[in-house]
C-alpha cells in the first residue's frame, strides 16, 4: 500500500511506503536523530550495553537521559493570612520557573499558576484551604499517565506528590531514597471499624504518592502479601490508579477501587475526612478526584503467589486471531503467505486465545506499530508452597 507524500506537515517527511522493515528501518533512523525520540531505542532492537556497537554516530549515553535539577522553595501563600497556614518549610513547596506542564502523551499542555510539591497530609490541607482564599482550582496530577484532560487550567494550582523531575523525561523513576515524604509508604493495618481481614488476606494503608514500583519492592522485601492483580505500569501512583478505577487485565479481575476497604481525603474546605461504608465506597473509592484530594487508601491484599508464564512472540494474526468470517486486511494476507500460515492455523490459534482468557489469570497481548509479531504474556497464578 503506498501513501501519497503530499507534505502536508511543513518540516515532516512522509513515509512512501507502509511496509513493516521499511518503516522500522525509519523509525529507528528517526530515533537515532532526535533525542526525545531515544526511549525507542530498546523497542527497536538496540540492546547492546555500547550502541555504537550497532549503529554508527550512537553515543554510549543515549538510553540514559539525565534528570533535570528540582529547582525549589518552601511556598508562601502569597495574599494568604500567613498565621492561617503554618507549616514547615519541607511540607510545601514550590517549583520555580514558568515550567509548563504537559501529561503522559503531551495532549495536555499549559503553564499552570503555580506547581506545588506537597510531603505532608497538612501541606495538602493548607493547600486547598489556599486555593479557597484566593478563588483558584486545585488539581492533583502524579506521572500524568493519562490521555483525557484530567486537569486543571493555566490560572489554577498543579499540586504533586512526588518531585516533578522524575516524570519529565524516559525513563520515568522513583523519588530518591532520602525523599522525606508522609504521603509515601506502606502500612499493616490490624483491622477497618473493627472488621479484621479474611483468613489469608491483610489490610494495608497505602499513602497516596506511593509509586507502583515502590509498592514492588515492599511487596518483595515483606514476601508474603501482594495484591490479586494490578496495573502493569510501575511508574504510577496509588492515588491516581485508584481515583480513575484502574483494573487489572483478565475475566476473573475486577478494578482496584473494588480492594479498597477505606479511604482518606482532604475536602474542598481543607478538612481531612474518611469513608469505610462499603457502599458509600462504591463511589468514593474510584471518585475521579470529585470528592477531593485523596492522601491515602487501605486496601485488601492476599497471599503472594508465583505468575507462571511462558512468554512468547508470534505472528500478530496467531496472537488475537480474527472470529471466522471477518475480513483480514491485506498486508496481514502477505505476511501469512510468507510464513506459510493457514486458515487452519488460525484456527488453532483461535482456540488457544480462548483457553487462554478461561483459563489464565491475568492477559496481556503486546502489539507495536509497524511490527510483523506480537508478544503473548498470560499467566497462571501458582501458590509458593507449590513453586
């Protein structure tokens, strides 16, 4: 299939030709060129420790992008009663600079009023209490892992609970270890309202900031408990999966708002409130930030278990087959012809797709733009004592 090169982008070069190594050969090329471009790199098959090794004119450096210093000061409430609002300096503070503020796929970008850092569940409050005062919005934003616009506008507060240099750039990380934050961590609870955890599960309270990946590692460094599924991005908050009701990916899960035991938020008047009715819990717990700033949530987790997979990479019409009788476009028609698969053979993988989502845990199918396969990661869950 050809595309009509009109240059219709003033500075951007069409691609002729819509065929899968052509347009990888492109991409990387691209990739190598533009900086912004780099994390690709790994997607793309550049997997030595020195790229240069593979691709003339990379540096050694190129796949580790460097973070950007936190330029900060301890805020001020500028018009604010300063009596009304006594805090330490490290409970809130501010990011210097107009920094613009954009999301995960830049879809959303201005320059707020002012982007704050907050560590403490005070800093929160004065926070709002703040905004009341000077008739301004306030709007919570984490890794910016989002393609709607979530968020506030250019006269309103950005508000943070992790330091904005680790989610400007790929890779994303984790706040540094000496990162003194009360709104980041993980603790065993003995019970919510006086309602103790089923046999072979625990409570947990997960502050709000805690990223995915430092969840992990509790996870890990506690190895008993964990949660029955998740979201698979690392670079992630617990307030922001739980406030849009993220959910795990197989027909026996449900969201992460349906673990939740008890939540705690700040309202639009600064106080600090909590919900653990379990049917008032239907709607705060996955509130999409309409009841106020959440600054943590308890959640039930069970026994930690193995995820037995064995992940493979096949031809993208064998990972998710088409139903019989829909119509396989003709670029799929010509890879099938050139790996020698039949209708029987998509028929098989049919099958196999089926008894995957019945029968596995949790379902993942990887498939990026411009490539001939697909990745295949389902698991079974298997119990430690068996493993």
């Amino acid at each position: 299939m050809d595309v009509t090169n009109t240059n219709r982008f003033e500075g951007v070069e069409a691609i002729e030709h819509l065929d899968a190594d052509n347009l990888h050969k492109d991409l990387l090329s691209r990739s190598l060129e533009d900086h912004r471009l780099r994390p690709l790199l790994p997607l793309l098959g550049v997997t030595s420790p020195d790229p240069k090794a593979q691709h003339e004119g990379l540096t050694k450096d190129v796949l580790t992008p460097s973070i950007r210093i936190l330029e900060t000061k301890a805020f001020t409430f500028p018009n604010a009663p300063h009596e009304s609002l006594p805090l330490e300096d490290w409970e809130v503070q501010e990011l210097l600079g107009d920094k613009p503020f954009k999301n995960w796929v830049a879809l959303t970008h201005f320059t707020p009023k002012y982007t704050l850092i907050a560590r403490s569940i005070r800093g929160v409050q004065s926070v709002v209490k703040y905004a009341g005062l000077v008739d301004r919005k306030v709007r919570v934003v984490g890794y910016r892992h989002t393609w709607s616009p979530l968020f506030t506008k250019p006269e309103d507060i950005v508000l943070t609970f992790i330091p904005p240099n680790v989610c400007e750039e790929l890779p994303y990380s984790d706040p540094p270890s000496d990162w003194h934050s009360e709104l980041q961590g993980v603790t065993l609870v003995e019970s919510v309202d006086g309602v103790k955890p089923p046999s072979d599960h625990v409570f947990a309270k997960v502050m709000a900031g805690t990223t995915n990946n430092q969840f992990r590692l509790w996870c890990h460094k506690h190895a008993n408990w964990a949660l029955p599924f998740n979201t698979v991005v690392l670079a992630v908050t617990f307030g922001g999966t739980n406030s849009t009701i993220c959910h795990g990916a197989g027909l026996s899960t449900s969201t992460l708002s349906d673990l939740v035991k008890e939540i705690e938020y700040v309202d639009a008047h600064g106080n600090l409130q909590r919900v653990s009715d379990p049917e008032e819990l239907k709607a705060a717990s996955g509130c999409f930030g309409f009841l106020g700033i959440v600054v943590s949530i308890t959640i039930q987790m069970e026994t930690m278990t193995i995820a037995e997979m064995r992940p493979t990479q096949v031809p993208v019409v064998l990972a998710i087959p088409p139903p019989k009788g829909y119509p396989i476009p003709q670029i799929i028609r010509n890879q099938m012809r050139q790996a020698n698969i039949s209708e029987e053979d998509i028929e098989n993988a049919r099958l196999e797709w089926i008894r995957r989502c019945e029968e596995d845990h949790f379902h993942e199918w990887f498939w990026f733009p411009y490539q001939k396969n697909a990745w295949v990661n389902t698991w079974k869950r298997r119990h430690l004592s068996h493993s």
